[in-house]
C-alpha cells in the first residue's frame, strides 16, 4: 500500500516547488534529496519574474523579497571595446519586472518553510534514490541507496540531468559547444549586487555579486577543460587576466578550485511511464545562458500541479492526466532550447573560437539600437514562453 500521494525525486527548483504546490492542495508529500543540505555553490541563482509571478499567486511574493537580493532591470554585454544593451526587463507589464539574484540555497530554504506550512508535506535529505520500484507494469514508488523502499501512487523525477529516470526513456541531444569552469573569488562587502560580464581573447567570464565574494562562470569550448587544466593554474590565470585584468585572483590557487559543469542541451522525447512523471532537468536539460533552465523547471512544476494535484489529492488514478503535462510543457521546451541554439551559434561560438571580435553579430547592434527590440529578449527570458499561474486546488482544512 502507498505511503504517500506523491514522491518527488530531487530538492532543487523544480521538485520542491512541486512539493509545495502538491501539498498545499492536500496531498502527502514526500521529498528526497540526495544532498545533506542546500548549501551548494556553483548552481543559478536567478530568480526570473515568471517565478515571482508564481510566487505572487501563492501570496508569498513579498516574504521571498525580504530575504537578500539583488534587482536586474536589463542585459548588457561588454563586446570589441563597448558595453551592448541587450534586454530590458523593466517595461515587462508584470508584478516584480526585473530578474532577482538570490543565492539558490535560499531559494530552497524559502520554498521548504512555505512548504511546511502544509501538513501534508515531508523532506528527508541526504536520501539517495537507487531506483524504482516496478509493480505490475507501473513504478509504485523508489528504493533507496541504504535499501529502504517507499511507495507512492506517483512519483516525480525532479533530480536533474543525472536522473536514472533518463535511461528509461529516450533522450534527443541537442548541440552545446561550451562548457563552464566555476570558481570564487573573494572580494569586499558591497552595498549593491552586480551581474558583470567579461569577454575577450577567446574566453567569457560571467561574475555574479555573493556579498563578500564573485561566484565566477569560466565559459570554454566544450571539451577543453581537461587540457586547460594539465596545463597548470598558471596559464588558466593568465588567460583570466587578458579578458578580467581588474579581477583580483588571488584566492585561485590550484585546479582544485575549479569545479566544471559539463553543459549539455537535450530533452525527452517521452516524460512518463505508469506511475512516474519527469520535469525540470530530467525532461530537458538547458544550457546556462539567461538563466532560463531554472524558470522553465518551475513552469513545469506548476503545471504539473494544475493538472494532477487536484485530482491526485481526491484519490483519483491520474495516470491518463501524465501525458497532458509534456503537452503542455513541450512548446515552451522547445522553443527555448532553439534561442539557446541561436545564442550559442551567432554569439558564444564566434567569442570562443576567436582571440579578436572584430564585427559584433548585427542582432546584438540592433538590440542596442533600438530599445524596443529590447523587449524581446526581456520576455523570453524574463517571462518565457506560455508562462503558468498556479490554478492548483488549495485544501480548505491545512491540520
């Protein structure tokens, strides 16, 4: 017999916004995470206005905004000599019209509290999933690294580009010609938060204000880590330097303080089997660039619970409901992951295989141009596309 209404695999964005939004509609919850806890580096922190949107509709909007964050109202890229204005996040027609920069770790926290609100809802971290249980044609719930199993009348594979669910179903890969180097580097406590960008030389370097210290993104071909790093910590400082003289590198000692994320750009063509359901990274996997993988994880969230939690939360079978939500989802997906293609195709991949930028790509000279071409790029990434409101059920009765 199950245990819960729902188990969802994975404590990032995607799984404990799912969490939250299945147990406010009654459902009993149960989250694992594979982590002992969420303070880990190196993941986005970009808080999206699809997502405040989001947030707005649970009426949690204004607590999120009391914890520490930065306001980014536009884009510019510093290209061949001059900063390029790119997108404009301040005219989008929405209740928080500008990208928030938060730490993910706090994210995480914020979206566990709102969670427990709800009785309904259970976390147990450091619980690594060692696979499904397969009953009668159907996954029935998981089995844990230490052998313990826990049923549930569905499950939600929300644990990223790593999920086992991704070899039990098709995956479509799509071209990524980069990887990211990350690493911190130590700096002083500033009033205000910054998003810079330094390109040139072959190399991008994207810096993001930590208070007290740069979480930097060393953008390289893809491929090229391994021999960068035989090379020595040397010769990848002095790379850093041509294209960030300002930085200060100090606290880059050895090649143990750089940490690579191996980025790829697919999805799958199928996202459940009976009794499970993928979203987020475990669907599609996106490229880092605007920061957009981490909002499409929540759209898919909040769709997934328009659709399941209501019927789900009344003991009904929802199997046939599952393929609504790659449906739903799957337009978004797409067309997202092809702005990724163009951006990587006409911008990062002429920055990457060459040393001088001598023309800069016309569609960046007409974002700056014209500032309501501006608009486009502000959406897409600001809002996405076919962006969900929660229309999931809240329980009338919370204890």
């Amino acid at each position: 017999m199950a245990e819960f209404d729902l188990i969802v695999a994975g404590g990032g964005p995607a799984g404990m916004m799912a969490a939250l939004l299945f147990a406010r509609a009654g459902c009993k919850v149960k989250v694992l995470e594979k982590h002992p806890d969420f303070l880990h580096d190196f993941r986005g922190d970009t808080v999206h206005p699809s997502t405040m949107e989001i947030l707005d509709d649970l009426g949690i909007l204004n607590r999120f905004l009391e914890r520490p964050h930065t306001k980014i109202r536009q884009a510019d890229l510093p290209l061949a000599g001059r900063t390029w204005k790119i997108a404009d996040f301040s005219r989008l027609r929405t209740v928080a019209p500008f990208i928030a920069l938060v730490p993910q770790w706090e994210f995480l926290d914020f979206l566990r509290e709102e969670a427990r609100a709800y009785p309904g809802f259970t976390m147990s971290m450091n619980s690594r999933i060692a696979g499904f249980i397969e009953e009668q044609g159907r996954v029935a719930g998981v089995r844990l690294a230490n052998g313990r199993e826990l049923r549930a009348r569905l499950t939600i594979a929300a644990d990223g580009r790593t999920s086992i669910v991704r070899n039990m179903l098709h995956v479509k890969v799509l071209a990524a010609p980069m990887d990211i180097l990350w690493f911190s580097i130590g700096k002083q406590k500033s009033a205000h938060g910054e998003l810079k960008f330094a390109i040139g030389g072959g190399a991008i370097v994207v810096l993001m204000d930590r208070d007290t210290y740069w979480q930097c993104a060393f953008v390289i071909p893809k491929g090229h880590a391994e021999s960068l790093v035989a090379d020595g910590i040397s010769s990848i400082r002095e790379t850093l330097r041509e294209v960030a003289p300002d930085l200060d590198l100090g606290d880059l000692q050895n090649e143990s303080d750089l940490n690579l994320l191996n980025v790829s750009l697919d999805r799958l063509k199928r996202w459940h089997l009976p009794g499970l359901l993928a979203i987020g990274d475990a669907a599609h996997s996106m490229s880092p660039i605007g920061g957009v993988g981490i909002s499409l994880a929540l759209q898919d969230a909040v769709a997934a619970a328009n659709i399941l939690a209501g019927p789900l939360s009344r003991g009904e079978n929802v199997e046939p409901l599952l393929a609504r939500v790659r449906r739903r989802r799957m337009l978004s997906t797409r067309i997202l992951q092809r702005v990724q293609e163009i951006i990587q195709d006409w911008i990062i991949w002429p920055v990457l295989r060459s040393d001088r930028i001598e023309r800069v790509p016309l569609i960046v000279r007409l974002f700056d141009a014209l500032p309501a071409l501006r608009n486009i790029p502000g959406r897409l990434m600001g809002l996405g596309v076919r962006r969900e409101r929660v229309r999931s059920p809240k329980a009338s009765r919370l204890s």
